[in-house]
C-alpha cells in the first residue's frame, strides 16, 4: 500500500479540498495523510468563511508526517497566503518527494476565489520547479501563462509556457472549453490529448482535487504520466456520472462509486459473541 500526503484546506461540506484527497486515496487503494493549510466553511453553493492555518503550525504538520511515514507521494491543493505557500516549499526542498503534484487551486467550483496573488507567484517561482505534474483548470492556466485559451491550440500553448516554469509534466483540464471537455498533457517535448466528452451534470464538486489526487497515487504506483492520467480520468469520469445531489448548489462527485455499487445490501452478517469469565 503507498503512503500519499496531501496539503491543502478543509470543506466542510466534504467533496472538496482534504476530505476529496483522502476520500481518492482510500478509493484507489492507498494510505491517506494530510497537512491542512486552511479550514473553510463550505458547502454546495459556496464558501463563507476561511481561516488560514498558521504556516508554522502548516510546517509542523509536514515535519510530523515524514520524520515518522514513508511518504510515497505528495498532491498540494489550497495554498491561500504567500507565507503558507512559502512554508511548503522550504519543506519540499527538504524533503524531497519522488512524486509531487501541484493543483494550483484558485477559484472553487462555485466561483469563490481561493488563493492570493502573491501565493500564485510563490506557487510558480518556487514549487512549479520541484513539481512531477502541475494540473491546472483552463482559468487557472490562464491566471498562470497570463493569456486567454479558448481552444485546444491555446491550451497547447499556455502548458509549453508553463512547463517552462520547470514542472515535468503540466495538464491543462478542458472542463471549461464550450464544444468538448478535452485535456492536455505537456511533458516539455509531446503533447498528448485525453478526448472527453461533456457530462450534463451540476454535481462536479471536488473534480480538480480527485483527479489531481488520483494521478499522484497512480504514479506512486509506478505508472507513466499518461497512463496514469488516463485512469485517473475514467476513475473521476465515473464520480462524476454517478454524482450526489446533496444540497442546494453543485453536489459532489460519487468517489466510491465502483466500491460501493459491488457490495450486496441485503447480504446478511452474522455475529456471534463469546463470554469469558
């Protein structure tokens, strides 16, 4: 079993951020850790309130886990403050994780903005660097090359700006492109194209966080990049088909759908229990 760790803030309401992360690992047959950077108060129709984590207390967390767990992978989220963001990188510099992908978290699903202007150029001057995989939505990717991407043309060309920020990999996910959802993956030479068709659904809660996560636990396992985008796309393609209506805005996604819907609800367990004097 791989140890993943991932840093990044609270939902409250539980299909987003830390609680996605975990929820993906345990999915996807891995140890689930985590170093909160901030507790939101959240649910489907938006965030109401954020309160940052102090970053020594962000770096004490980090420290505990890896003086102590092997750590196979590391997936960073919500990064709010340029001190959280810097924190996180002084302990990726120390520590250096073979597998270490960055969702560069900036705006939720319901439009509230996440992250500070000066944490986005700590997130691209410090840790893109030491990143395996950056995986940015189409606004993000904008925020980050600084141009508009209307097309699959435009994609190509904000992830070659971006990898020459000095990640190896930089997926650019299409979810907000108008004729398909189609993704792309830059590894500083090739660019691969993973078609997706557009799932009519409002229940996408927590997309960018479980793919993002799923990819880390698939290379930890030891896939390629593209395989391990690949199925980290049908494992989120099937959350997103099989989505919760659980509240008033955009529902989460099901991340233990294929688990779930194999178990047999009228299977009845017998216990018995055993007296000792």
């Amino acid at each position: 079993m791989k140890n993943l760790l991932t840093i990044a803030g609270s939902d409250s309401s539980g299909g987003a951020g830390i609680q996605a992360d975990l929820k993906t690992f345990a999915a996807n047959g891995g140890y689930g850790m985590s170093v909160i950077t901030a507790v939101t108060a959240q649910n489907t129709t938006g965030v109401s309130a954020v309160h940052n984590i102090p970053p020594e207390i962000v770096r004490a967390q980090i420290d505990a886990v890896f003086n102590d767990i092997n750590v196979d992978g590391v997936k960073i989220g919500m990064l709010s403050t340029a001190d959280i963001a810097n924190a996180v990188a002084d302990a990726m510099e120390v520590y250096k994780p073979r597998i270490l992908i960055v969702d560069p978290v900036m705006v939720s699903t319901s439009g509230s903005k996440l992250l500070s202007d000066e944490a986005v150029e700590v997130i691209k001057n410090r840790l893109l660097p030491l990143a395996t995989m950056v995986t940015p939505n189409i606004p993000e990717a904008e925020y980050m090359c600084g141009q508009e991407i209307k097309n699959i043309h435009e994609m190509g060309q904000a992830a070659q700006i971006i990898g020459d920020m000095g990640p190896g990999y930089v997926l650019i996910k299409g979810g907000h492109l108008k004729e398909n959802a189609n993704d792309l993956l830059y590894n500083g030479r090739t660019m691969t194209i993973f078609e997706g068709g557009r799932i009519h659904t409002q229940n996408t809660h927590g997309t960018g966080c479980s793919i993002s996560s799923a990819i880390c636990i698939n290379m930890a396992k030891g896939m390629d990049a593209v395989l391990a985008v690949g199925e980290a796309k049908k494992y989120v393609k099937t959350g997103i088909e099989n989505g919760l209506s659980i509240g008033k805005g955009n529902g989460p996604i099901h991340h233990f759908y294929d688990l779930w819907k194999t178990s047999d609800p009228n299977v009845e367990i017998e216990f018995k229990c055993i007296e000792k004097e």
